[in-house]
C-alpha cells in the first residue's frame, strides 16, 4: 500500500487525523521546550566554530571578499529555513523534514532525507569530539592526558544531559548560546572601538586602507572564495534544528515565525558584521587556520588572556553543536523506525520522553571517532568534516524539494499553507537547489580535500540502494499497519 494512500485517507479524514498524530512518530514527545529555548537553539545553530575558528583560515584564503560569501550563503540559508518554518507551520513534527519528506515525496525521499541526515551529523559528531579534545589540549593541564580519552569524556557528559530530558537539552543550548553571542557582542564592541580611535592592531592603522592597500576585497581573486562557500554552507548547519525542536514547544504558530525571522539579522550582524571587522582591522594575510580570528585581534592589542577565553568560547560551540546532533538524530531516527527505515530499537523512549534508542545510535558512530582520535589524531578532524557538508547540502536540498512539492499541492487545494510563506515560490526553491548543487560541484575544484570528498558519493549512493532493499518489506509492513489505524 503506498503512502499516498495513507495521505489521501488522511485528508479526507481531516477531523480523525487531527485528533492523532499526523506522524505516528510523534506520539509520547513532552511540550516542554519554552520560546527562549527555541530562539536560543536557533542562534546557537547560526553560530559555531565555523565562525569563531573556522573564519580564520578563510579569512587568509579569500580575504575581505569572505564577507560576501558568508552573506550569500547566510541568504539561501534564510530561504532554506523560511520552507522548513512554512512547513513545519503547516505540520509541527519532531521528525521535521524526514516526516514531510515522507508525506510529499514517499517513504524513499523519507529514508534518503533522514540517512543523509543521520550521516551529517554523526560525522559532525565526530568532528566535534576531536575539536573538543584539540581545544582541551590547548591548556596545559590537561596536555598529557591522551586525545581519545578527552574526546570518549566529552561525548559521555553531552549523551548524559540528553539522555536526561528535552527540558535539559534546551537549558544547556541556551546557556551555550547566551555565552557564544555574549563573546561576539564584546568583541564587536571592542573591534568598532579600535576602527573610532584608530587604534593601531598589529602595527596597523585599521579603516578601509588596511584592504585597499593589501590587494583589496579579492586579493587572490575569486576562485579562493568559490572555494571557502563548502565550508560556509557547513558554518551555516543546524539552522534546520528549528524544525526538530518545534515538535516539542506547546506554541510552534508563536515561536518559530519568530525564530525563523529573527535568523536573518543575526546572520548579517554575527557573521557578515564580524568578518566585516576582522577584514577592517588586519589583512586577510596575517590570519590562520590554526587560530581563532578572534585570538589574532586581541593578541595584538595586548589583551592578556584573550585565548584562554576564546578557546573557552569554541569549546563550548563544540560542545553546543554534538549536544544539537546527538538531540537532532534521535527524533529524526524515531520517526524514521516507527515508518520502517532505520532500526527498531532507535524508536524506543525512556521514561522522561527522550528518544534514547536513536540517540545511543548516533552516539555508537561517535564512538568511532574516538577510536579514530586513537588511530589518527592529526588527520581526524579534516577526514569527517568534508562528509558532513556532503550531509548538510543534500538535507537543504530536500527540504526545498518537499516545500515545492507542498505549494503545487496547496494550489491543487489538497492542503493549506500558513499565512507564515516563504516568498517567491518556486523562483525562490529552484534556484537555492541551484545554487547547493553548484557548491557542491565545485568541491572538484579542490583536489586536496574537495574531490576527495565527492568521490565518496558513489559509495554512499550504493549504500543507500543496498539499505533501501534490505529495509522496504519492513517499510511496506509499517505503511499497512498505519493505513490500517487511519481507516478503522
């Protein structure tokens, strides 16, 4: 029985289908996330160490010129999110884009859309982990104590507060949150002090002259910057936690239109502002890959201590971002095992309302990475970063996918869309698709790191084939069984 059977049934049975879950893999979530919560989970997903460590090696890459490209990706980022709060508008659901992956496109858009997922931030996880246990390194008492018992600790107090309760999850992410804006305000305020006085940085008088006088906004022309938007794309990942976390707030009509808007100034004052900064206080030159922006500013001005605090900051954008994962994947895995697609036991609850099943999954892969952090210290971090991105582009592109689906339905009146819409629909999905997929292809261009990655889309294609056949009688059983319910 094919599931759009299932949803002809269930719109025609509009009263019924109200009165249960639209998503079977819905039932038994608490409401206890509060509108601070989600506003807080979805700056802390617009800013992580893509920002606070990440910007410096691109800043020495592509130049001023960054900027742009963090602005140009924050946009599409914006209508990506601007669907998914549509959608979930339209259906709040814990299992977010998989679940209207399943409406829309059927169970095979589902199983791509939630393994893909799954696959983004397990890795992510990992990458996590060993950034956790880099930056622990960075003191010197923890200095001989091994990379891999580090990360095995990290991931054992995250996989602890989310085991506990939802309402701990969100506390923990706005607590993260808080510290993460906190460190960017006083360092923007710091950063429009120095730019006002002329304060030498470094030996440099900042203003304007400090690009025009080192090869200008695009210093090494703009192949360098084509190349940064993989990683800036990456940077911009968890925003689509607003959809995950919806399915657990009492007043989702309330508190996501105002979360979803709100993305759009923080992305321009956060990101574009502080590159902005950074570019306008010191040439693109003088930055690293191995150390935060941040860092560089303030170490040049004299401020003792400034990478003890930050590398205090990044730590906990790393902890914020495998507590998000580890929180994401066990509701997207939930929904996914109640249709048939991932495991059985990752649908199970605990008595305090978690998904624990799903979340020991993604922390079993994690573990992983720390027997990578074991093997391969140096090389850990670089290795699962590049896969994610491969996770994180195929999720937007999904998700835009299913609100196309979604508008050519409303128009054929078989739903209705919020009066909360992303503009410009279909111009605006078809051409944010276009844009992920031309990020993507121009990941060749890198043969280090980029093509290596591509290369990988083949293995994960057959994989994905291999566990669609292995998994589809338990789909089709789990379709009968729920059209069955629907119908009695």
């Amino acid at each position: 029985m094919s599931k759009d059977a299932v949803n002809t049934v269930a719109v025609a049975s509009h009263q019924d289908a109200a009165a249960m879950p639209a998503d079977a893999g819905d039932a038994g979530y608490s409401k206890d996330l509060k509108a601070r919560h989600v506003n807080m989970i979805a700056i802390g997903g617009a800013i992580g160490t893509g920002l606070f460590l990440g910007a410096g090696g691109r800043l020495h890459n592509a130049g001023p010129a960054l900027a742009i490209a963090y602005l140009i990706c924050g946009v599409f980022a914006f209508f990506v999110v601007r669907a998914l709060g549509e959608l979930v508008l339209y259906r709040p659901s814990s299992g977010s884009f998989v679940s209207y992956a399943r409406e829309f496109l059927g169970e095979k858009g589902a199983y791509v859309a939630g393994w893909m997922y799954f696959l983004n931030w397990s890795t992510t996880g990992i990458a996590d982990i060993t950034a956790i246990a880099l930056y622990t390194h960075y003191w010197s008492f923890f200095t001989s104590i091994p990379q891999w018992v580090l990360a095995l600790a990290a991931l054992a107090v995250v996989l602890s507060v989310n085991l506990i309760s939802v309402k701990i999850f969100g506390e923990m992410e706005f607590w993260f949150a808080i510290i993460k804006v906190a460190t960017l305000v006083a360092f923007m305020f710091i950063g429009i002090f120095l730019l006002a006085t002329q304060h030498e940085v470094g030996g440099h008088k900042p203003g304007l002259n400090v690009i025009t006088d080192h090869g200008g906004v695009l210093p090494h022309g703009v192949l360098p910057v084509v190349l940064v938007m993989q990683g800036v794309i990456f940077a911009y990942a968890a925003l689509e936690l607003v959809g995950v976390a919806a399915g657990e707030t009492a007043e989702p009509e309330k508190v996501v239109p105002r979360a979803v808007n709100s993305i759009m100034w923080r992305v321009g004052l956060f990101y574009v502002g502080s590159v902005v900064l950074l570019a306008l206080l010191l040439p693109g030159s003088v930055y690293s890959g191995d150390e935060s922006p941040f860092v560089t500013v303030l170490s040049k001005i004299g401020v003792h201590g400034a990478g003890d605090v930050m590398n205090l900051v990044v730590l906990t954008a790393a902890m914020s971002s495998l507590n998000s994962g580890l929180y994401s994947t066990g509701r997207i895995l939930r929904s996914m095992a109640v249709a048939g697609s991932a495991p059985k036991f990752t649908a199970r609850m605990n008595r305090n309302q978690v998904p624990y099943g799903g979340i020991l999954l993604t922390c079993a892969v994690c573990v992983l990475g720390v027997v990578l952090n074991y093997l391969m210290p140096d090389q850990a971090f670089e290795i699962v970063l590049n896969v994610a991105s491969l996770g994180i582009i195929s999720t937007w592109v999904i998700i835009m996918v299913c609100h196309l689906v979604f508008v050519r339905r409303a128009k054929a009146g078989l739903v209705t869309r919020p009066s909360f819409r992303l503009p410009g629909s279909p111009v605006t999905e078809i051409v944010t698709i276009a844009f992920l997929l031309a990020v993507l292809g121009l990941m060749w261009n890198d043969p280090d790191v980029g093509r290596k990655t591509l290369m990988l889309v083949p293995v994960i294609g057959v994989l994905l084939v291999g566990g669609w056949f292995a998994l589809r009688r338990g789909i089709a059983d789990a379709t009968d069984q729920e059209l069955s319910e629907l119908t009695k």
